[in-house]
C-alpha cells in the first residue's frame, strides 16, 4: 500500500495539505506494520458508554494512552474492568482520525491486581474512616437559604461557570464568592485547605461548593489528599463536593456534608429556585384572596337569611319590649327613691329635735350649770365636795374655777 502522501521538508512542498490528509498519512503510517501490542498498564478514568461500549486510558507512573473496548470485547469478557485495576491487555494502535488522536483497541484484557493509587485510595479510607471523618451523624444540614454561596474550584474551569448559570437562573440575588485555586497538581491541596479556612475564618458564605470538572484518578487525586479532607470536615460552615462526573468519587465527597455528582447539581442543591417560590406565593395568594371573598360572601348570604327569618324579627320585637321594661322599672326605681328619702330626711330631723331637747347644752343655754370636781367626776350631790375643795363650773358660754366654802343640805 502506497502511502497517500510523502513526508517532505517545508521547502519540497509544492502544495498545503488538509488536516485530514496529514491525519490519513499519520495513521497509514501508524497502521501499516503489525500495530498489535500486549500492554501491562492500570486503568484509570474508566467510562461505559449507553451503547455498551467502554473508553478508559492505561497508564503507568509517567504516561497514558486512550484506549477502547468495543461491545463485543466487553461482552466476551469474564471479568468488568474498573478504575485501579492493573491489568495486561493485548491491542491494536489506531487513529482516530476525525480526533486526530490514537488509542489502543483492546482485544483482550485479563487483570492482575489493583493499582498503586487505588490501593493507597482505599488504604486511607478505611483509616479517616475508623476515625469518624465519614460519620454521617456528624454531617451538617445545608441552610434554607443562602444569601451568599462560596465557590472553591479554579476561576478559568467549566464547573464556576455551570455553578454560575444554575444559580444566575434559580436565585440571581443569590452572591457568590470565587476563592480560586488549582484542582490538580502538587500545589493543589494546600491551596484548598487554605480556601476552606480563609472561608470559615471570615465567614463568607452560608455553603460552600468545593468542585471540578471529572478527569483520571490522576487529575482528581487533589481531592483525595488527607488535609484537604480534615478541613471539609472541620468546616463550620456545610460543604458540598461536587468533583468530577457522576461517576467519580473521591475521598473529599465522603468527608463532605453533601456529595452532588456535578457542579450543576451542586448549585440546585445549595439555592432554592426562587421562581418556584414566587410560583408557590402567587398560588397561596391566589387561594387566600378567593377563600375570603367566599367566606364573606356566605356570611353575608347568611346574615340576610337570618334577618329575614321571622323567629328572629320576633326575638327583635321581644328585645324591644324588654329595653321598654327596663325603662318603666328605671323610673319607678328612681321615684321610690327619692321617696325614701324624703321620709328617712323628715325622720332624721324630728330625731334630732328630740336630741337637742335633752342635750346638757340646751340645759346650761336656760341659765343652768354643771359643776365637776378637779378630776372630772361632775357632781349631783353636795356630799361629793368639802369645803375648801376646788370645783369646776361649766356655763352655757365658758367655764370657771371656783373654792367651796361651806356645804349645807345632804
């Protein structure tokens, strides 16, 4: 087989070629010799397709290559493959021209064991697991409402702007707070631990979403780092972890008051949809304003029918005789009154002319006296004094000392 075109230095090219000849040529190149090759790598980034179909890359400590695994492959094999797992697989190279990239193309795979990194994975899980950091006792709720959201993930990926249109659509007055950092590489974890406590310090945000786009076990490795796991779970303020796809997981989402399996959904869990609660109101109002309209148009059907009830003109009829009753007893009452009165005045006076007739003092007005020894015993008998004793002697106007004399009589 000819090859469709030759590989010539800049100045032989007599004419430009299109990027799908020079990928034509890249894989005649690749695909003209016996390209099948038996590979000992680990899986990583393992992803089924709807079409039964499987997409992964193999990889060792220092490079990876896309590889793939048609349905009939997958459905010839004894064992499912997962992310971690070392394996030996013979393949086919192949370039995917349309992509411009090449891939392996398994045709069998056989495992032997598991992957360095999955084995660490599952090493420091079960260890923060022992100690409680995945409890789910001690997981927070999320608020009600979250006035301001904080955003830990880098300001140039796609998972701040999904973040940013959920809740752009859902709550606009919702605030977010970017605090970027690098989701991958060496630097990756210290600068997120310090996000989580820079957030809490200052109290920035009612929740925070920690996320990332998906990628390989490499890519999200960040997230499984034992600090970065201590600070979500000593956060005061609720994290949710939405790193990678649906189908990622990472030690970060166990450690996490909540998991979300994307960005996106991170945001619809974190802000309530204002326009269901503005739907909701208008609803609520909608059915109070009709159910007192209703009310007051069956009270009023109601008081009409009772008015024109003739048991109630009567019970009106017999109210107003009654108020009339009450009237005539009110003056009756007044008029035996002031009769009494009257009488209880007259008896009063006559007393009280009968009283002053027998006063001492109406006595001593007549031109009599009462005579009182020094102690006040008043004296009625001549035998009561001695002559020479000082007696008292009370007139109708004052009063006078007096010495007895002599006595006579008794």
């Amino acid at each position: 087989m000819k090859a469709p075109f030759p590989f010539l230095s800049p100045h032989e090219c007599e004419k430009p070629y299109t990027v799908t000849e020079i990928n034509e040529g890249i894989g005649f190149v690749l695909e003209s010799e016996n390209t099948l090759v038996w590979v000992e790598a680990e899986i990583s980034n393992f992803r089924p397709s709807s079409a039964g179909h499987c997409y992964f890359k193999l990889k060792d400590t220092i490079s990876q290559i896309p590889a793939v695994m048609w349905r009939s492959v997958v459905q010839a094999h004894p064992f499912k493959p997962a992310d971690g797992m070392s394996v030996a697989a013979i393949a086919s190279v192949r370039v995917y021209r349309k992509g411009g990239y090449y891939q392996l193309e398994v045709h069998k795979m056989r495992p032997l064991g598991i992957g360095a990194l999955h084995s660490a994975f599952e090493k420091l899980k079960q260890r923060l697991q022992a100690e409680g950091l995945f409890d789910p006792d001690r997981k927070k709720p999320l608020p009600e409402s979250v006035k301001t959201l904080g955003v830990i993930t880098a300001k140039t990926g796609a998972a701040l702007q999904d973040i940013i249109k959920v809740v752009s659509r859902r709550a606009p007055n919702t605030d977010i707070i970017l605090r970027s950092v690098p989701v991958q590489g060496n630097d990756a974890p210290a600068e997120i631990c310090a996000a989580i406590g820079e957030m809490n310090q200052h109290g920035l945000a009612d929740c925070i979403i920690l996320g990332r786009g998906g990628g390989s076990i490499e890519d999200l490795w960040a997230f499984n780092d034992e600090n970065v796991v201590r600070a979500i779970y000593a956060s005061a303020i609720p994290v949710i972890s939405a790193v990678g796809h649906e189908i990622d997981f990472t030690l970060s989402d166990f450690a996490a008051d909540i998991r979300a399996p994307t960005p996106s959904a991170a945001a619809e869990m974190a802000v309530a949809d204002d326009r269901e609660n503005r739907r909701y109101f208008e609803e609520v109002s909608r059915r109070f304003s009709a159910d007192i309209h209703l009310f007051f148009i069956a009270a009023r059907e109601r008081f009409g029918a009772v008015i024109r009830d003739p048991a109630f003109k009567k019970i009106l009829y017999r109210i107003s005789e009654s108020r009339m009753q009450c009237a005539m007893l009110h003056e009756r009452a007044i008029r035996a009154v002031s009769y009494g009165l009257r009488n209880f005045r007259a008896m009063l006076s006559g007393n009280a002319a009968k009283l002053d007739a027998l006063s001492p003092l109406a006595v001593l007005s007549r031109g009599f006296s009462i005579v009182s020894k020094s102690d006040g015993a008043v004296v009625s008998d001549v035998k009561q004094i001695t002559a020479g004793e000082n007696i008292q002697i009370r007139l109708n106007k004052g009063s006078a000392g007096a010495r007895v004399i002599s006595t006579d009589g008794g």
